[in-house]
C-alpha cells in the first residue's frame, strides 16, 4: 500500500486554496479588500468621484448596487454553506476526493448566478453613465489593466 504522507502538506495546502477562492467570491461585489474604491465609502465613492455623477446618478448607481447585494445574498449564503462544508469534510487532514469533487459541485450554480448578477450590475450601472463619463470610465479601466498588466480574460 502506498503512503500519501508525502503529499498530504500539498493536498492540505490544495483544500485550503479552494476554501479561500470560494470565500473570495463569497464576498460578493465590491467585498473587503485593499485598492481603489475598497476603502472609506467603497466603490461607489470612487466611482463617483472620478466620474462626476450627479446627485440622481449617485442615487441610481447606491439603488443598482443594493439591488444586487439584496439579489445576491442567497447565493452567498450558498458559497459560504459550501466552504464550511469543505473545511468539515476535511478537518483533522482526512480528504476524500469525491466528497470533497461532490460539495464543491454545489458551489457551481451559486457562481454562475453571482456571475449573472454581477454582469447585470455593471451593466445597469453603465446605463447611467452619460457618454463623456462611458469615455471617463473606458480610460480609467484602460488605465487598471495597464496597471495590472492586461484586462481580464473572463470581463469585457
């Protein structure tokens, strides 16, 4: 019979990255971080501040995001069940792939619906954005992924 032993570190490093992704994305938008936006006031602030949005946009945009915290929270609520199933599951260093394969599988429609609502969300928030201000924010992302060293594949 062979020993694991020698992979047990990498595969308890492994659960612990999938744990941690999913609590990232649990977060949901505009979660707890560093960067722009994620301080004092959050996104909206930096939006609106680089943007100029008026007082009804500001309203619109506050209005947009709360809809899409309220929509979202179920499925954050999903992704988090299935984090502590995971941490549960492999607790003390047992790991039973398939348990694991079959917890994480549940964690899938939640993503795809937080996938849904965050597309829909920007999309919204673009729609109230005048054509100087798309300009303004087609720059500012510009600007970000230079920074970052290329756009994400997965956002347009």
């Amino acid at each position: 019979m062979k020993s694991y032993k020698p992979f047990l570190p990498a595969l308890i490093v492994g659960v612990m990255l999938v744990g941690v992704g999913i609590h990232a994305r649990a977060q949901g938008p505009g979660g707890p971080g560093g960067g722009p936006g994620r301080g004092p006031g959050g996104p909206e602030q930096f939006l609106f501040a680089q943007l100029g949005l008026t007082d009804a946009q500001k309203e619109q945009v506050k209005s947009i995001r709360e809809s899409a915290r309220t929509a979202s929270e179920p499925f954050r609520e999903q992704l988090k069940t299935v984090r502590d199933e995971i941490q549960a599951a492999t607790a003390n260093g047992a790991f039973d792939e398939a348990a694991v394969r079959a917890i994480a599988a549940k964690a899938a429609p939640a993503e795809v619906e937080l996938a849904v609502i965050d597309a829909r969300t920007r999309t919204s928030i673009y729609s109230v954005l005048t054509p100087e201000q798309r300009t303004k924010l087609a720059a500012l992302q510009a600007e970000f992924e230079q920074r970052r060293g290329g756009p994400r594949p997965n956002r347009s």
